[in-house]
C-alpha cells in the first residue's frame, strides 16, 4: 500500500494523507523486526540460517527507500535499526546476491541507501517495480545455492545477455 498510495486514495490529498498515516506504520513494522533481532541476539531469525524471507525483507526495505518517489522511508529512518541495519549489510556483501542484482542491471548500494537503478532492466507498461527475481537468489541460501547454483548461473548468463537495452 505504501509503494502504490494512489490505488487505494482518488485525490492528491487523500494520496498525501494515507502516506503520512503509513509511514509511521511501517517504521513501527520494522521496529518490531529490530525488537526480535535483539531477542533472538544473532544476525538470523529463522533458525539461523539464510532465507529466502531475509532477501524479500531486504528487497521490501530498498523499494521503501526507492518508491514512492518523493514520499520514501528514507535511510536517515532506519538509523535507528541497527540490528536490521547489519542484517541488510551482510545481505548486500553476499557474493550470490551482488550477482543476481548485477544480472537485473542494478549496481551500487543494494539495501541501504540505494540509488534508482541507472541500468536495470526496464519493466514493460503495466507490470509492478515490485517483482523479485526469486529464482535468481536461489543460489544466496547457503545449502540450496549448491542445489541450484549451476542451472541458476546459466539462467544468469543467458539473461543478462538477453537484456534488451534502457531506452534513454
């Protein structure tokens, strides 16, 4: 609801309003998240193991700081989240996950602080900016990435050489 406010409020100001009521919502959100980081006193809530559930948090927090343009959670809002702050660091340091970025043309800080991508692929008219390339982060989870990892590359390498080129 936060990426897309103007599906959901017909005016401007309606538009305007609801973000203003979001966003502390979602900061409250992602302080719950810090909250059982802390509890839990690791880098890994679910087992402590890698998941595909951090890499979708991780992508759900850079689309907050991209999207809407002009109206984000910005990174100066997530100071206040160490924990999930290391959590998406150790994310974006990850060999797997600066590949599969680098394969949809994205560069630069992945998590926090993120710039618009400069060449990413462009989604066709109509489709949502908030689609994960799940099948190419398959090879960030640490066991399954041995499971996937060549069928993965190869999809990695035959994608990025069929990547059309941004149109300027």
């Amino acid at each position: 609801m936060v990426l897309y406010t103007e599906r959901y409020a017909a005016a401007a100001a309606s538009v305007a309003a609801l973000r203003a009521h979001l966003h502390p919502r979602v900061l409250a959100h992602l302080s719950l998240l810090e909250a059982e980081l802390a509890r839990h006193g690791g880098l890994w809530l679910l087992g402590g193991e890698l998941s595909v559930c951090y890499l979708y948090l991780a992508v759900c927090v850079r689309w907050l700081q991209l999207y809407p343009r002009g109206d984000t959670v910005g990174a100066h809002h997530l100071k206040v989240f160490p924990r999930l702050l290391t959590l998406l660091q150790a994310l974006s340091q990850r060999e797997a996950v600066r590949r599969a970025f680098a394969a949809e043309g994205i560069d630069g800080a992945l998590f926090v602080s993120p710039e618009y991508p400069r060449n990413a692929v462009v989604s066709p008219p109509g489709t949502s900016i908030t689609r994960l390339p799940v099948h190419l982060l398959m090879p960030c989870l640490a066991n399954q990435g041995r499971q996937y990892g060549h069928e993965t590359e190869k999809h990695l390498r035959s994608r990025a050489q069929a990547r059309p080129p941004n149109p300027a």
